[in-house]
C-alpha cells in the first residue's frame, strides 16, 4: 500500500511537472508527448526487470502507472484551458475550450461559419474563443494586423501535406515559400492569362454547343460547371483534354475518378485539419487506398505530360522549367494547381449565376454594358471585359455574399502576440479565424448585406463608395497577405470571360418544378461548409439568345 501510494504520488508530481512544463502559453501541441512518453515508459520497463519483477506484475504496474498518469494531466489539461489559459479572458462555450473536437464536430457538421457568427452575435465580442488555442476574429481591421508580412500559417493547412510533403499552399518555411512562390507568379502573372484565355474559349465553346442543343432544357448548374472547369484547369496545367464536359447531350466520356477523389480530400482535410493529433497519426499510417489512386493518376498525367513535345506553356511547363522542385514537389504543385484553383471557380460560378438566374434585369445590363463598351462580334476581348464596372461589381458582390471559402484560412500569432484595434491582445502560438463570411456579410462593413448590389461597388451609384461599402478591406475572397490567392487574376478574368460569353448567348433562369417556382432564398441559405462551401442542387434554363440579343 505504502508502494503504491508513494507511486501514486509520484506520477501525479511527475504529471504535474510535465504539465507545468508542457503549457506554455497558450498550449501545448499534444503530439510532442508522444515521444517522451514512449521513452518514459520504456525506462520504467527497464527499471523495474532490473529489480527482478514478474512481467505480469510490471504489466499492471505500467498500467495503473499510465492510468494515474493520464487522467492527472486530462484532468489538469481541462482546468488549465477552462482557468488559466491566456485564452480564458475570450468568451466562447466551454466545450470548444476544453477541446478541439468541438471544432471539428462543427466542420463535419459543415457549419463552422455560421456557428461562429451565432457566437460571435450570442457573446457580443469580435474575439472568441473557438478552440483550446484557437479564437475567432470579426473584424476588417484585424486582416492586415494577422495576416501581416511574412505570418506564420495555422497549422489548420499542415492537413494538406498529407498528400504526400509541402505543396505551396503548406510549405511554412519561408525560404522555400518565397522561392516556390515566384515560380508560381510567373505561371500566373497578367502577360500569360490572355494565352490562357484563349484555351478556356474552346472549352467555354463545347459547354455553350452543349447548351444551345439543350435549347433551354434544365442542366444542374454545379455539374456543369464542375466539368467545364476541370477541363480547362487540367488543360492548363497538363495540356490535356480530360473531356469532363457533356457532348451531344451525353455526360462527358472522360474519367471523374480523379476529381472525385480530390472532392473527398478536401472534405476529409476539413475536419482532420481541425484535429493536430490525428494529423500527426495519419502521418504514420500507411497512405490510404484513394490516397494511393490519386498519387498514380497524377504520376499517370505527369508521365504523359513529360513525353509531350509542346510549344505550349502551361503550368507543368512553368514549374518544370523553373529548375526549382524536385520530382516529388512538381507533382504536389501541379496537384494544388487543380485542388486550389478548380473548386474554388466552380463554387463562385455556380453562386453568380444562382443569383444572376433570381435577377434578369441585372443579366440585361450586363449585356448593355458589353453592347456599349464593344461593337465587335463575339465576347469583348479580356482588355475590354476587365474596365466593364458593372460586371466587375457583379462578380466582387457574388464572391462578397457566397465566397467559395467561407472558413477563410487561419494564421498563428506570431512572437510577441498580436494586438487587434479593438485593444484584445492574442497571445503567440493562438491560431486565429477571420471567417470570410463574418466580414464580407457584416452589416458593419457592407450595410444590406445580405442584399445583391452589384451597384455597391460603382462608387457614383453607392455614394462615393461609402453609402454601401464602409470597409474595404473586409471584401477578401482571396486572402491577404504572403499567402493570399496567387490564382486571383487568372480566376478573374476567366469568371469575367464566362459570364460575359453564357449572358451573350442565353438567358439564365431558374427551372420550376411540378408549376413550383423555385425558390432561389432556400436554396441559397442552405450552404454547408465542407472547407469549400457546398451548395445543393441547382437546375439553371440556358433560353438561347439570337445574336441580335434577342431570344429565338
Ligand atoms: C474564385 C476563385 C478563387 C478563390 C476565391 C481563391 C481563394 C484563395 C484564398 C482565400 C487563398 C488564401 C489561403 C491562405 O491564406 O492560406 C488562396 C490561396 C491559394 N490559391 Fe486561390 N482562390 C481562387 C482561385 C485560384 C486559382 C484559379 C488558382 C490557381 C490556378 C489558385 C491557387 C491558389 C494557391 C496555390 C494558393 C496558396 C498560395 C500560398 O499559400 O502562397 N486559386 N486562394
């Protein structure tokens, strides 16, 4: 008895210890137990056979030992996040304080930004605290001040290199970083996207064909889209026609499985992303059966790709001639290419022409603007396309009410903390939130917010900019900062070149069921946020257009 409590007490100091030791402000990454533990136990063992014990009296020694060891630091984990974390002067349930599977039952959820703004408006507060070490931050003010210079990434994005190492969108090193991201500027800067766009035509060219045969018949509009932008990102980067888009009224002959498979990685690192020690596990595990499927696809493309003579530039190109990565590196690359840069459009597209298809006076003018700027056949030329104010509202207000990610992504305070206008100081080492969808729909920054204005963003037609606009700087689909979006002017112009082309050759509306006409606010208040935001069906009427601009 006297062994077992000078034991007991022993290990509750020793957890005590490591506990002291083990939270630094504001906490502590858990999978850096793992291997001091190991070796603690290891030398226990030892210990004790060194003392002649029986191995089923060690057996249960080791387990009462680990048990009291455990539930002492669960127990002191609990009170120092509940009390005496730096964090504690945030409001937010307790729950997400105590532990990080509260966040990430709210992204298998999909509900992460709306949970946060419910908080946010329950607390009354623009900081609060959504995870042991983790807050959540509504405030335009707090963009540049978090995402500043070279910040430090959440380790939220660390989820992505689980394809298989760093891609840009993970690498933390900024050495690395900023060598990779000037190849990736290049690839993307304002002198290539004419030669882009001139790609994107013929596929925007096999969806309208498809269209005008449909002659107005319903399409879902997430499908079609979906297969036309894979196209062309595929195109882009791999010059290669996957054929995802329908033909002759037919599904497209080419093979999903690839982009299925991203789809559900995407959905998989939404919630695994949230979850630092489970990362870790995953790390260890042999890599999984899709996760295998999708390493041979793209070693599949880039084999191909490698044997193509092409005077074409695409991105493989770009990334390949740059001399920078390594085999293994340019495959990540040009994998985050598609999963970056494919998704994301789709969702925008989608939203825009959900809200375009609810507005036909808004379509109208965009005509007009086009007729007005542009006398020639066919879509304006993306010099045109690029001063058209109104269109440019149009989109800047789509991707305002429904970014493609809602969730934003997350940055970790950097040495020193971070101190907000608001006065709220965030200690180093916090991983902070500023949910898109908090800022861009906040009434604060956008009054009648959860209106569509393309008008908003013509300063003549919204008072200066400031009847409708207050902040400017919460408008920000595409990050800010080192890590903000290097696809932004490619996703643009080829959005602009879409639009512009689809309300050229038909009139978009809404398919009404059974005489049901359909509802475009349900639909549209029913979004789930997967990390990229998911939408249910939409079926869309393409009405097609004479080129007169009047319906045949
Ligand atoms: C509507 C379309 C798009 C939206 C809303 C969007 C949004 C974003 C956002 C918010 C980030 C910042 C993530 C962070 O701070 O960590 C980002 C990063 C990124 N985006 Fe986009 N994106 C779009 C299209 C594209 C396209 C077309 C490409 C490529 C062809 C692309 C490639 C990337 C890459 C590689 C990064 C990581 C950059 C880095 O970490 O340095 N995106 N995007």
């Amino acid at each position: 008895m006297d062994i077992l409590d000078s034991r007991t007490l022993f290990t509750v100091i020793t957890a005590v210890a490591v506990q002291s030791i083990a939270s630094p402000i504001p906490d502590f990454p858990p999978e850096l137990y793992f291997f001091p533990y190991v070796v603690g136990n290891a030398v226990l063992v030892f210990f004790l056979a060194s003392r002649y014990m029986a191995w089923d009296a060690i057996a249960t020694y080791l387990m009462t030992t680990n048990a009291i060891f455990l539930l002492t630091s669960a127990l002191l984990i609990i009170v120092h996040r509940l009390y005496f974390s730096p964090l504690t002067k945030f409001p937010g349930p307790k729950m997400a304080a105590i532990t990080a599977l509260w966040n990430a039952n709210e992204a298998r959820l999909g509900r992460i930004p709306r949970t946060y703004k419910a908080l946010h408006e329950k607390y009354k507060s623009d900081v609060i605290r959504v995870g042991p070490n983790e807050v959540s931050v509504r405030n335009a003010d707090a963009i540049g001040r978090v995402y500043k210079g070279k910040h430090p990434r959440g380790n939220f994005n660390q989820v992505f290199n689980l394809v298989g190492g760093d891609t840009i969108a993970t690498v933390r090193d900024y050495r690395r970083h900023t060598l990779w991201r000037r190849v990736w500027d290049r690839s993307l800067n304002g002198a290539e996207i004419p030669k882009y766009l001139e790609r994107i035509k013929l596929h925007v060219d096999k969806t309208v064909k498809y269209l005008r045969e449909k002659a107005g018949e319903a399409v879902e509009s997430g499908k079609l889209f979906d297969a036309l932008v894979y196209d062309v990102l595929t195109d882009l980067t791999f010059s290669k026609d996957i054929g995802l888009q329908p033909v002759a009224g037919q599904r497209g002959p080419g093979d999903r499985t690839f982009v299925d498979l991203l789809h559900s990685f995407v959905r998989f690192a939404g919630v695994v992303g949230h979850l630092p020690t489970l990362q870790q596990i995953f790390r260890y595990l042999p890599t999984s059966a899709e996760g295998r499927k999708v390493n041979l696809i793209g070693n599949r493309l880039i084999a191909e790709r490698q044997a193509l003579v092409t005077e074409q530039k695409d991105f493989f190109g770009h990334f390949s001639s740059s001399g920078v990565f390594t085999q293994e590196e340019l495959k990540l690359q040009v994998l985050t290419v598609i999963t970056a840069g494919a998704d994301t459009v789709t969702k925008a597209l989608n939203q825009i022409f959900a809200l375009l298809a609810s507005r036909p006076d808004i379509q109208e003018r965009i005509r007009q603007e086009m007729n007005d700027a542009f006398s020639g056949e066919g879509v304006p030329p993306s010099e045109i396309l690029r001063n058209l104010e109104y269109l440019e509202g149009v989109i800047k207000e789509g991707l305002r009410m429904f970014s493609p990610l809602f969730r934003g992504a997350p940055a970790t305070a950097p040495k020193g903390g971070i101190t907000l206008e608001t006065g709220d100081y965030i200690p180093q080492n916090t991983q902070i939130w500023i949910s898109q969808y908090l800022v861009m729909t906040d009434e604060r920054n956008f009054p009648r917010a959860t209106e569509f204005l393309p008008e908003r963003w013509i300063s003549e037609e919204s008072g200066k900019g400031t009847e409708l606009v207050k902040d400017r700087r919460a408008w920000f689909p595409f990050g800010n900062g080192a890590h903000s979006c290097p696809g932004k002017a490619l996703a643009m112009a080829e959005m602009r070149f879409i639009i512009a082309y689809m309300l050229r050759e038909f009139d978009v509306c809404f398919e009404t069921r059974g005489g049901q006409p359909f509802s475009y606010e349900e639909w549209a208040a029913d979004w789930k946020d997967f990390f990229a935001v998911e939408v249910g069906e939409l079926f869309l009427k393409f009405v097609p257009r004479t080129a007169t601009g009047i319906r045949e």
